[in-house]
C-alpha cells in the first residue's frame, strides 16, 4: 500500500478549460494523396511466414498541426515513446525527468502525475515508458531494467527487478501477460546464451515463469545481440505481438501463440549498419548503430503506425502506416521529432507539441527529507537547515562507485567556478568505513562540504543506485533528481545549465564550468536524438562496499 496518494492532480484535473477548448476535428476522414510513385511490394512466403518488401507506401498522410486537445482522438506517441490507454478511456505517458507517470483523460485533458510509493519510500525512477494492463494497473518501465506494477489508487506496488532482459520494455495483453523486448532507451553490451529468443511473455504475479517468442537476429558478437534486437513491442486487441526493431525499418508480427506471421520491411533514406563499435581519435570506441524505429502503437482504427527517423540524424520523424493483416505500407507522412501525434477513429492525424499538453499542469516542488551529518573537513554537524537561502546540489557517493569517480570532479569544479554564497555542492559518502571514503576523496583533490553517511543513506532517502544528486531550491525544495551519471555532456546540460537556471544565471556555455581534464567517454550509436543511448552510466549497485 502507499503511504501517500499515487496521483498528484494538477490544475486541469476536472479537465474543465481544456475539454472545452477541444474540436471536434478526430471525426474526420484522414488526409490521403496517392503516391505515384508507388509499386507493388516484393512478397516472399518462407519459413512458414510471409516476407513483405516496401519500398513506398500508397499514400500519403497529411498530419495536421494543432495548438492543443483534439476530441474524438488517441494520444499515440508522446515524442520517442508509445503512449498507452487503459479500458476507462485513460491515456499514460512515462515522465523520465521526473520520475512520474503523466495521466490525461479521454478528451487529453491533464489529469495529473503519478507518483507511486511503497511504504518502505521506495518509489518510481526514470520510467522510460509505461504500459495499461487489465483493470487499473499500469507497468512502467525503468531505465534500469526493473519494471514497476502498481495502479493510479496506490492498491499495488511491486517492483519486478530481474526480467529476462536487461533494460526490457513491453506491452500487456488481455490476459494479464506481459510481452517484453529489449529496450532501445538504454543498451547493453553483455554476451546472451547461444540462439537466444526475440521476445518474452511472462505473467508478473509469478515472473520466474517465461515463455520465449521468436529468435533474436544474428550478431555480428555476442556482446551486440542486444543492439542488433533492441526495439518496441505493441500488442493488439487479439493477442497478437508486432516488434519493430530499433536499427532497421522491420516489423515482425506474431500471433498469441507466438508463431511467426510476417515480417514487413519498408526503405529509409540513410544506411542501417549492422551494430559494432567503430574506433574514434577523440576517445572510446562508439557504437555505430541507425535510430530508425522509435515507437509503435495500434490506433483507434485498428492500424499499425510507427514513429520512425527520417534521417540519419533522427532531427525528423516519419509517421508509417502499416496494415496488420498484411504487413503493406499504407499511409506515410512528415513529422517533427518529439511531439506528440493523435490519431481518430477513421486515420485522421494531428501532431501537437507535449508543452501544449501540459498547459495547465501544476508543478508543485516537494521537500526533501532533512539530514544532520558529521562533515570531513571539521566534523562538525551541518543540517540541511543550516544552509537554508541557498541553492543547493546534493549528491550522493562512495569509493567503489565508478561512474562516482567520473562525476564527483564535474561537481567539484562547478562548485569552485561559482563559488558563490548562495550555492553549495554537498557530497555525502555511503562508504561504511570512514577511512576508504578520506582515501578516495583525498585521491580526486575533493575540495567540496563532504558529509559522512557511513551506510545508512539508501534506507532514508530510497534511491537504487549511486550515484544519486539531488537539486533543491532555496528552501529545501527538489528542483531535479538525477540517478547515475551520463557523462560530460549530458552534466553541462542537464545539471551545469539547471544550476545556473536556478540561480538566475544566463550563460551561453555552461559546459566552461565542467573540468576539462576528465574525459567521460559514452558509448553512443549514430542517427540518434538521445533513443537507445548507451552512453548514460547507470548507478552502481549500492549494496557493496
């Protein structure tokens, strides 16, 4: 059970104002011009499955811009991710940043974020997509890998920690099962067992029990088979499963059973390699790997539809259409990357930005749980009310964390460039013993207020990682969590440029403030807007020490 409410209502939740605002525009017929240019696939029977060829779809789709809501219309894709809606008409989309689940009506009218918790504390993070099961339940999709069931009233809360595949995603069928892929937000480089499956049904009441569904495609090494298989899965009111692969333009479809029934391929205008690490002069080897399918979703009319790159940068997305009968490439058109696209009953299209969405939402920041700790430098007390009126970015760190090593000079550094009296970084160690923590810090130089955890942070402040840093606001409010670390970049932009936000500090390059001596080498794939990066080192697990 929760110890506090699973939903979070905002502004806009009697959904009033933007329900309102609505047109009735979903009930019309979709946009459609035929191509000229389109030819017959090549259709090949084999292996007990049918092959389909595309090389041009039979129309296209005109998708029309809107300013907000459409009624009579399904939320689909919510920019890199399908959305998903549960038998009441709700629709839900994961929020990564800010480790919620965001929950709209029928009409998309903001209802508010979900936040569920355990009476323990422990509590959703970095859910990178999320899917509606039978009745009120929902599983979000961690970044980590686990995957989280709960629902929107706060009756359920179990955290499957070991699926079959690390970092799965995957959809729930009217049975109550739950088809897993591998996941394309994060990839990982670990060697599978010889002919290892495409897919995994398991029920999540008793997850041990899996059932396999198609084989992975072939490697070019053990260590790329999930890269080489990485990709979404969207099941239909049937049962039946439709995969499309991250690195090339494939769908697969299964039936309930898990037997093949066609494998559909359609052209893209850039090359899809085979995954492999290249070589690169100014670090690591990167991983060179096409973002080329995004998401997939049925749609209210039945159809398949996959959000995929349209070129080799991922700047700009395709809307495919497929026909799940067939596999034939019906409908394609233009759209922009990370908005959200709605779709009607009858194909009509609309693509409308996720901010205009979330117009009324309500941010309400939440308090941070206090602390009293020793500090290295003095062993002194230093509370958290002791540094009230400040901006403050609190991390949290030990010995045997590697990504730890890399991040603590970042934070170090931009704590001395700013070095003002209205912001402070505090690093509080977890090592149990006080002598490898001096070592390890005396080792990076650490000039930053250090506080001594000594092993007992995790059971009050429920974070499943290290390395774990919190921004709060000049009263003690989260501004922004951040589990793990994803390197240099990804620190100048997302916790060098919020830190001065909070500040009110305007600067075209906080990346100035970040120690150009470390190099945090990322493994990345080319043609990618963030989709499927390996790059991101996930917090150690902090049970060691």
């Amino acid at each position: 059970m929760l110890k506090t409410p699973a939903l979070l209502l905002g502004a806009g939740a009697l959904g009033l104002a933007l329900g309102a605002a609505c047109s009735p525009q979903g009930d019309g017929k979709p946009r459609l011009e035929a191509n000229a240019e389109w030819v017959e696939p090549q259709i090949e029977e084999r292996d007990g499955a049918r092959f389909v060829d595309n090389t041009e779809p039979q129309q296209w789709l005109t998708v029309v811009a809107a300013e907000g809501p459409i009624a009579k219309t399904r939320l689909l894709f919510w920019s890199n991710q399908a959305a998903t809606q549960d038998s009441a008409g709700y629709h839900f989309v994961a929020n990564e940043e800010d480790h919620e689940v965001l929950m709209f009506d029928a009409e998309l009218a903001f209802q508010g974020a979900l936040l569920p918790q355990d009476s323990s504390g422990d509590r959703l993070q970095r859910p990178v997509t999320v899917a509606a099961g039978p009745g009120d339940r929902l599983a979000a999709f961690e970044a980590s890998g686990s995957v989280l069931i709960f629902d929107r009233w706060g009756r359920e809360f179990r955290r499957i920690e070991q699926p079959p595949f690390s970092y799965s995603i995957g959809a729930w069928d009217s049975r109550g099962r739950l088809t897993l892929a591998r996941s394309p937000f994060n990839l990982a480089f670990v060697p599978e067992g010889e002919d290892p499956p495409l897919l995994a049904t398991l029920d999540p009441v008793h997850p041990t029990s899996i059932s396999t569904v198609g084989r992975a495609r072939p490697s070019l090494s053990p260590y790329y088979v999930h890269p080489a298989n990485a990709g979404t899965v969207t099941i239909d009111s049937e049962g039946n499963a439709y995969y499309a692969a991250l690195g090339r333009a494939e769908v697969t479809k299964f039936d309930r059973d898990g037997t093949r029934i066609w494998v559909s391929t359609r052209s893209v205008e850039y090359e899809t390699p085979e995954p492999r690490l290249v070589p690169s002069r100014d670090g690591p080897a990167r991983l060179a790997l096409a973002t080329v399918q995004k998401a997939s979703a049925i749609g209210p009319d039945g159809l398949l539809y996959v959000r995929t790159a349209a070129n080799a940068e991922a700047s700009k997305d395709r809307l495919d259409v497929l026909d799940p009968a067939t596999g034939l490439w019906l409908e394609s058109a233009d759209v922009d990357s990370g908005t959200a696209i709605l779709v009607g009953e009858r194909g009509a299209a609309f693509e409308v930005s996720t901010a205009a969405l979330l117009e009324e939402r309500d941010r309400e920041r939440r308090p941070f749980t206090s602390f009293a700790l020793q500090t290295f430098q003095t062993g002194d007390s230093l509370s958290l009310e002791d540094l009230e009126g400040k901006v403050k970015l609190v991390s949290f760190w030990a010995s045997w964390c590697g990504p730890c090593r890399k991040e603590l000079p970042l934070l170090d550094s931009l704590n001395n460039a700013l070095a003002r009296s209205d912001f402070t970084v505090i690093g509080i160690n977890e090592d149990v013993q006080e002598e490898d923590a001096r070592a390890f810090a005396e080792g990076l130089n650490l000039r930053m207020t250090t506080l001594l955890g000594r092993g007992r942070m995790r059971r009050v402040y429920h974070y499943s990682g290290l390395p774990y840093s919190v921004l709060l606001d000049r009263d003690g409010l989260v501004i922004k969590e951040y589990y793990g670390f994803g390197g240099r970049e990804a620190f100048d932009l997302h916790v060098a440029a919020r830190v001065m936000a909070a500040l009110g500090i305007e600067v075209d390059e906080p990346a100035a403030l970040a120690a150009e001596e470390h190099d945090h080498g990322r493994h990345i794939h080319s043609g990618g807007d963030g989709e499927g990066d390996g790059g991101g080192e996930g917090g150690d697990d902090d049970d060691g020490g």
